[in-house]
C-alpha cells in the first residue's frame, strides 16, 4: 500500500485526493500528537498522508480585491511576522503553543482540525473569514460559521482542500481579546472571548462577539449583535440583562480536563460583560 | 518513500517510511543522539533541530515532509563561532545542570538570532517557551543569551 502521496503542486495534489482516500497534512502538530506510538515507533494512520505543506499555491499572505488573502499553508510564526495580518489575529496566535510549534503550524491546519478551542476561530468568524475550497471542479467559497459543522467535524468534501482564507479589511475603534487558559503559553483554552466594536456619537455602528471553547463550535449570533447595534452606550448598560440571558443560551460548555461548564459559563459571560460595560463605555 | 536531504551540510538519502518521526531517523539511522526525546508530543523541546532555518520539534515532524530540506542538529551547529560563543555565555551563567533540555534550548536560540540578532530579554523568554527545563528554573538560560548577545556587541561582530 502506498503510505503517502508528496505532490509537487496542488493540481497533482487535487488529482492525488480525487482518486485516493488519503489524510492532508501540513504542519502535523496535531495529526502527529494525535497518532503518536511509542518513542521509536512509527505514528500510524488509517489512510495515507498527502503532504500539501510545501504547495506554493497553499502559501503567502497578500492583499487581493480589497481583501486579505491568507494562504492555507501560512504558518502561524509566518502570519506573526507579516504586517498585514490584523492584530486581532496576531494577538490569538501569539498565545498558543510555542514559539517551535507556531514556526510548523498551519492556520488551515487550526480550521480543519475544526477542535472547540481553536484559538484563531473566534477571531476568523468575527472578521467575516470566508473559506476558499478547491477541487478539480474548481474553487467553492463559504463562510467559516458554515464549514465547521461541530468538533472535528467540517463541511470538507473529499475531494477538496482547503486552499486558502479571505477577509476583508475592516477597521475597528477598539477589540477585546482574551484567552484564559492555565499558562501564558503552551496551554489550550479554557474560554476565549473577542469582542470588535465601531462606536460613532456614543452609539454602536457595527459589534461582533465570539466566543471559543465553551460550545460545539465558536459562538457568535448576528441576531444578538444586530439588537446590540441599535442602542447607545448607556442602553447598553440597562440592556446588559437581556444581552447576557440571550447568549447565556447558545454557550453550552462541557466539563473536560482542561475546566468545568459551570467555570467556562460564568467566566465567558463576565467576558462579555467587561466588554460591553466597561470596554464600550 | 526515497528521501534526500541535507542534514549539517552533507547530502543524504534514506529510504523509510514517510510517516516516520524525524527525531527517529536523527537518533537511530544517524545517531545524532543530541536530539532528546522528552515528552514525544512537541511540548518539551528536548528534540527542537533546525528545518530550514527554523527551530522545530523534530518529534512532531513525518520524514515525507524533509524532503529537499535542510537539518541542523547540535553536531553540525557546534562547529560555528556563534555556538562557541553561546558555550562561554551558558558556562559563565550555570545555564547547564543534568544538560538534557540543552541541545533543544541551543538549537531554539540560533533560530531566534537568525530572524533578531538582538532580542531583549522579553523576547528570548518568549522564543524559549516550547523548551522545558527541570533543573535551572529558567534565568540562567535566560542570562546566558543575554550574556551571548552582549559578548557579540562588545566585540562589534554580529551575532
């Protein structure tokens, strides 16, 4: 049996994916954790690998229609380096892992492994991100709240892979990132929060909340942040009640190793009070 | 899988499993045993080598993916004037006890001076988060590069 494919662009690597049932991997950080052995022994792993990291066509960051454009394939030492990546982002990936790990791991590899505690994906569904998916067909677009369907599991066909990511340029008065986890570094979340606000004549133009960790997927409600929209600062304030009851509904944590539902509840619903009652403000 | 790749400046080729742990090719078909394996899942980085420049976990790293690329581990590395340098500084600092995390804790800073060859102290304690050590408790790692990047200003060279 073949045990892994290496092809040398991506044409051959969506050819190589049509015609076999193989796993891609591009930094392994956690594909290789995952099926790790005994020390010595090689990680085994149902299906052959396909190694895509190397595709050029995966890699770079640039602006393009108006749009940032970030390949799969970017590592997260990569995008921390460059001076397009918005600080948001930058902010989230220089809290995870470590500085050897984030020179292998890949952003597409933190959206397809699609875990609840993906520290880049509350900021990517805040930021709008849309996916670019490619296959032999030709490329598909999709907004990342529609691809990640729960944990470990993505809208990713078989054929496909993930090529790249857009955002588009936004420009935001103020952001609220937090991340609490055990350590500064090398430690999984516990609960993020990142909360993006306009703020025009003391009302809210435009707010977007996201909350990591504490559901099958990142939590954010464009309901919720459309009825926020419509009130000034201090509306806000006498609203918190309501905002907190209506979020307080989709966060469904889990008790794991790493917390308990009842912390990540409180705690993410204090995050979303510290910024509208006091960051806003 | 045929796999060819420069590894501390010589061309090589191995035939092996593509799944296969780089830290397993460095120790077992080169015994390059300065590459230590710790905790096996990239939290330690007692087996950080150099891949094209760039301090990773070699645990953590398939063979199919090194293909073309360049490898550096301590044995090559301990030949350059920059290593030299380092030694002195870790020496006069205590830097080294048991020596287990300090290949890896190497391997990290040279990849930090290759993208900044003048960190501050925030950013060294920051390039060496991925590497764990039981014995120092850190500071002394942490003043021996300091050390290092001063030795090198001193001398007017560039680090």
């Amino acid at each position: 049996m073949v045990k892994a494919f290496r092809p040398v662009n991506l044409d051959e690597a969506l050819n190589i994916r049509k015609e076999n049932r193989v796993i891609p991997i591009a930094g392994g950080t956690d594909l290789m954790v995952q099926k790790r052995r005994w020390a010595g022994l090689t990680p085994s792993f149902e299906y052959p690998l396909l190694f895509i990291g190397h595709i050029e066509e995966l890699r770079g960051i640039r602006i393009q229609d108006d749009r940032l454009r970030i390949g799969s394939a970017s590592s997260f030492n990569e995008l921390l380096e460059n001076t397009l990546t918005p600080s948001v982002l930058k902010d989230a990936i220089s809290g995870m892992a470590s500085y050897p790990i984030r020179n292998m791991a890949t952003i597409g590899g933190n959206i397809c492994n699609a875990s609840p505690a993906g520290d880049t994906l509350p900021v990517l569904y805040s930021l709008d991100a849309v996916l670019i998916l490619s296959s032999l067909k030709g490329e598909r677009r999709i907004p990342i709240e529609e691809f990640i369907k729960g944990p470990g599991i993505t809208n990713l066909k078989d054929d496909e892979i993930l090529k790249g990511i857009e955002i588009p340029q936004y420009d935001f008065d103020l952001y609220f990132y937090k991340k609490v986890g055990i350590g500064k570094v090398t430690s999984l979340s516990k609960i993020s929060f990142l909360g993006l606000a306009n703020i025009t004549d003391d009302r809210i133009k435009d707010i977007k909340v996201s909350f990591g960790a504490v559901a099958p997927s990142v939590v954010r409600s464009r309901e919720i942040e459309s009825r926020i929209k419509e009130l000034d600062r201090e509306e806000i304030v006498k609203e918190f009640n309501n905002i907190k009851e209506m979020y307080s509904e989709l966060i469904a944590p889990i008790d794991d190793a790493r917390s308990t539902a009842h912390y990540r509840k409180v705690i993410s619903l204090r995050l979303l009070e510290a910024f509208l009652t006091k960051e806003v403000q | 899988m045929r796999i060819e790749f420069t590894l501390n400046s010589e061309s090589v080729s191995i035939d092996t499993e593509p799944q296969r742990r780089l830290l397993d090719i460095l120790r077992e078909d080169f015994r390059l045993i300065s590459v230590k394996e710790g905790c096996g899942e990239g939290e330690c980085g007692a087996c950080i080598i150099l891949l094209d420049g760039k301090a990773v976990n070699s645990c953590l790293i398939p063979a199919g993916r090194i293909k073309g690329s360049e490898v550096i581990t301590l044995e090559g590395y301990r030949e350059t004037e920059r290593f030299r340098i380092l030694m002195e500084s870790f020496e006069d600092a205590g830097a080294v006890q048991c020596g287990f995390c300090t290949p890896g804790i190497i391997m990290t800073v040279e990849s930090l001076l290759r993208e900044n060859s003048n960190p501050t102290e925030e950013e060294i304690k920051k390039a060496l988060s991925g590497n764990l050590c039981r014995c120092t408790g850190y500071s002394m790692i942490v003043d021996g590069v300091v050390r290092a990047v001063k030795k090198v200003k001193n001398d007017g060279k560039s680090i």
